[in-house]
C-alpha cells in the first residue's frame, strides 16, 4: 500500500477503484508464494536438477491450492498447514 509521503503514486492514483482492487489481487498472490516459500520449503531447496526441482514445485503449489480449496470450503482449517 501507499504511504501518504514519499510514495511514487500520488493520490491520482490511489483514488481510483482498480487500484484498490489491485492491492487486493496482490495480497492474495504475495500470501500464496509466502506460504509456498515457508510452508513448501521452496525458500531454499534441497533438491539438485531441473525436474527434480519441478517436480517439487509442481507438488508444492499444488499442495497449496488444496488447502486453500478446503478453506475456502470449510472443511479445513488453513492455520494448521
């Protein structure tokens, strides 16, 4: 978000609904790569090769769209993952 002063967007800007709902879309994707750095262990992998590389990641993200899925459904609690 913004700061009042020294921001490099001025208030033109910030006024606007799109911008408001950029933040939001932000937010959103800074949390799911957060918590895929963290929680998946990709922050600083173990793993040495390409594909072994994809694979964990394909398996991480993967893993994050079901928890989200399930707290999006409510059959899950995402603060314990």
């Amino acid at each position: 978000a913004a700061k009042d002063k020294h921001s490099a967007v001025d208030g033109r800007i910030r006024r606007h609904e799109g911008y408001k709902t950029s933040l939001k879309v932000r937010k959103r994707i800074e949390e799911a790569f957060g918590w895929i750095k963290t929680v998946g262990g990709l922050a600083k992998t173990k793993l040495i090769g390409q594909a072994k590389l994809a694979g964990q990641a394909l398996l991480c993200f993967a893993t994050y769209n079901l928890v989200r899925m399930g707290s999006l459904g409510g059959w899950w609690d995402a603060h314990h993952a």
